[in-house]
C-alpha cells in the first residue's frame, strides 16, 4: 500500500509544479529540448561497438588493397606540403 500511496504522491507532485510554472517559461523548455543536439541512434542504442566495428572495417578494407596504392595515397599528401628552402 505505501508503494501506491508514494506514486500518487509522486504524479500529484509534478502535476503541481507543472501547473504552477508559468506558460511561456514551459515554452521555452521545451525549445531548449528540441534544439538540443543528440547522439546518432545507433550510438545511443548500442553504444561505442558500432562506431568501433565501423573503423576497423574501414582499416580492414584498406589493408587489401596493394601496398603501393596505399604508399602512392600517403607521398600524395606529403606532396602537397610546401617545404621551405634552406637559407644556406
């Protein structure tokens, strides 16, 4: 019976901090709420693993390509690096 009696308790609570709170200021929390950024759906069903799953893959399929392409990929960045020319 106390089980009952502190959930009644508990939702007349809130019904009167709800109805005592000004309209626009439950407005604006609200907004605040919407705007709010999230998380992706897949990170906040299954945490980090997917995201984790998803880089190793990535680093899994790079590794079958030829070791020349992934060398051409890498002095293809290091390339487009200005090196100064020394002063002596």
């Amino acid at each position: 019976m106390a089980k009952s009696d502190d959930l009644i308790k508990y939702i007349t609570q809130r019904v009167v901090t709800y109805m005592d709170t000004p309209k626009e200021t439950r407005q604006e929390r609200r907004k605040e709420r919407k705007e709010k950024k999230r998380e992706p759906w897949l990170v906040r069903w299954f945490g980090l693993m997917p995201f984790g799953f998803k880089m190793w893959a990535t680093d899994w399929r790079d590794s079958s390509k030829p070791i020349v392409k992934r060398i051409v990929r890498y002095t293809g960045k290091i390339a487009k690096v200005r090196w100064r020319k020394s002063a002596t």
